[in-house]
C-alpha cells in the first residue's frame, strides 16, 4: 500500500457544457473522477486527495483531505465556466507548503543532516515553523542552523521559537507570539 497525495484536476471550461456525449462531458469527468477517487483513498486510510477546477484562474475547491465524501460533495458543485487554463492549474506555483513541527526531545541528528535536509525543502519550497519545548541546550545550535538555511540571504519564512522549560504562562506567551506570526503569513 503506498501513501499517495493526489490532486484531481477537473475542466470545467464551457466546453465541458456540451451535451453531444451523454451524460455532458462535466458529468463524465465527475463520474470518472468518482470511480478514480474513491479505490484511491480505500486502498490506504492515509491516501489525501484534493480538487482543483482549470477554467478560468483555476480554483482549490478541496485541499489534500482524506475525506472522500468532502471532496466529491465538492466536485458535483462544479459548474462550467470560461475556458481551461491547463498551465496555471497544473504546476500548482501559487500553493505553498508548509510544516509545523513541534521539538519536547532532544534532536538526535546531526546538523549536516539538518542542513542537508533544509536546503531540500528550500529548494521545493516548503516552510517550517519549529516551536522548540525545553532543551534549549541541546535543540537551539540544531534547529537554528536548520531554520537559517531554509530563510536563506532574505531571512524570511520559517520562524523558530525556543520555549525554555519552566512556567505554563512563558509557554504560551511563546506559542501565541507564533501563532500571530504564523497567521499573518497566511493571511498576506
């Protein structure tokens, strides 16, 4: 059983209107992607599925979700409209992808491998935003040199907040100053 994420790409184009193969082609494209999607996510619980339209400026009607029932409710909402733009809505550019990860345990791997991995990520894009609980001593020279590298020279993207052990109220305050961080990146 292989773990897969799976957009499905769905033309909802005026095209897709005609009534010349019956059902309409917008129709056919929802039972097939029926049929597609529902084996997709039984073979393994954890299989995501997502829906993005192409007409126009393409549209996320569903992000990865494992709900099927969500994801196909969505897809019999499509309507057609304007005309595919196959190039926009396949590369995905515009979306980002991001990590939150939470560090209680000492980080047993070694920077180079931090490192190594953070350039990765960088290089696909991909955000991560570490709260650091307790072992500052031994998690913050790792999980800096991590988070320096995916920022790179602009020094943007992925903040790291070390939390040091002690009152529930410092925790919080901590992860609230975070968390109003995190949202407005989202939101800009």
């Amino acid at each position: 059983m292989v773990l897969e994420s799976t957009m499905v790409c769905v033309d909802n184009s005026e095209y897709m209107g005609n009534g010349d193969f019956l059902p309409t082609w917008l129709q056919a494209q929802q039972m097939l992607s029926t049929s597609f999607v529902t084996p997709k996510t039984r073979s393994n619980r954890e299989n995501n599925v997502g829906l993005i339209t192409l007409a126009n400026d393409c549209e996320m009607l569903t992000t990865l979700t494992p709900d099927t029932g969500h994801t196909l409710s969505k897809l019999h909402t499509v309507q057609p409209k304007g005309k595919i733009t196959f190039c926009t809505g396949i590369p995905g550019k515009n979306h980002k992808m991001r990590i939150f990860a939470l560090v209680g345990s000492p980080v047993e791997d070694n920077e180079k491998d931090l490192v190594k991995l953070a350039k990765r990520f960088k290089k696909e894009k991909v955000y991560v935003d570490i709260i650091s609980l307790g072992k500052e001593e031994v998690n913050t020279e790792k999980l800096t040199a991590f988070v320096n590298t995916l920022k790179g020279n602009d020094g943007t993207g992925s903040p790291l907040v070390a939390v040091p052990p002690g009152p529930i109220y410092g925790l919080c305050k901590n992860v609230l100053l975070l968390l109003c961080h995190y949202i407005s990146i989202i939101t800009s």
